[in-house]
C-alpha cells in the first residue's frame, strides 16, 4: 500500500525524512537481506540493545559506523581456500551489510562479541533545551509592580520617538 505524503509536504517544514522513511517502509520486505538474524530490545526507558548472530565473525571481521542517523553494521568474512571437499555447508560466512534507521538523538553507546552474538547498546540522548522545565512564577509586589527573579534577564527599553 502507498501512501501520498505531498499533502503534508505543502504544510510541514523540517519533516521530509520522516516521510521518506515511512514511504520507504511500503517497500518489498523480500528486498530486505535477512543474514545475519538480529533482536532488537528496549532495555530501558531510553535504552535499546541490537544483537546479531555473528558466528564464525571476530572484531576485525566487523565494522560499525553511524552516519546520518543510520547505524551500519558490516562484516567481511574472507573465505579461506580449505583443503577438503565440503559435503554439505551449512555455516554461513558470507559478508553482510544490515543497515539501521535511528531516530533523533540515539548514540551509539557501546558495542561487544559475546558467543557469536554481537551486541550494541543504545541510548536516546536528548538535549537540555528539549527537556521539559518548571517555570517559576514571581509574585507581585505590593506596589503593583511585578518583581522578577534574580535569575530573570534585564529587559531594556528603547527610548520613544514621543520622548525627543
């Protein structure tokens, strides 16, 4: 099913990834690679785990990088010329690229090969200035005035054209 987004691209400013994104989700999931097996897990409010069953893989054989919001992981296995004749091979070893869309402000925490199993840890950083706060209210003074905090700016007035 597809779904047309132009009425939203006339009034949104700043959404066009997340719309492709979603139009990219209408895609074929046959196209999509499914070597190596993976689990995606949330292990916390702001926490999340991606494990992948590497096997046969070590550290030098993988690759991960973060680009634009999407975590690449790569592993390059070089198959190694053996000296007998396999009857049946049942072990993958191939090389695999499995891409990851990540939303704002996820970071790549850390990374570890336990067991064939690799696991990355994930968190969602999200900046001070978009963190809910408390805004104080002052009380106003018995003149009538309102008296404003020790933290509040000083706002300046600029003369009138009245007062020349």
């Amino acid at each position: 099913m597809r779904v047309d987004f132009s009425p939203l691209y006339r009034s949104t400013v700043g959404f066009d990834r997340l719309f492709s994104l979603m139009d990219s989700l209408g895609t074929n999931e046959t196209s999509q690679p499914s070597y190596p097996p993976y689990n995606i897990e949330r292990t916390g409010e702001n926490a999340y785990r991606i494990t992948m069953a590497v096997a046969g893989f070590g550290e030098a054989d993988l690759a991960i990088d973060v680009k634009e919001n999407t975590l690449a992981v790569k592993g390059d296995k070089a198959v190694p010329e053996t000296a007998g004749d396999f009857l049946y091979r049942g072990i993958a070893a191939r090389s695999f690229e499995r891409r990851f869309q990540l939303a704002d402000h996820m970071i790549v925490q850390s990374a570890r090969l336990e067991n064939g199993l690799l696991h990355i840890e994930l968190v969602r950083e999200i900046p001070d200035t978009l963190k809910s706060r408390r805004i104080p209210i002052a009380k106003a003074a018995s003149s009538g005035e309102i008296e404003a905090s020790p933290a509040s700016p000083v706002i300046e007035t600029a003369p009138t054209a009245a007062a020349h």
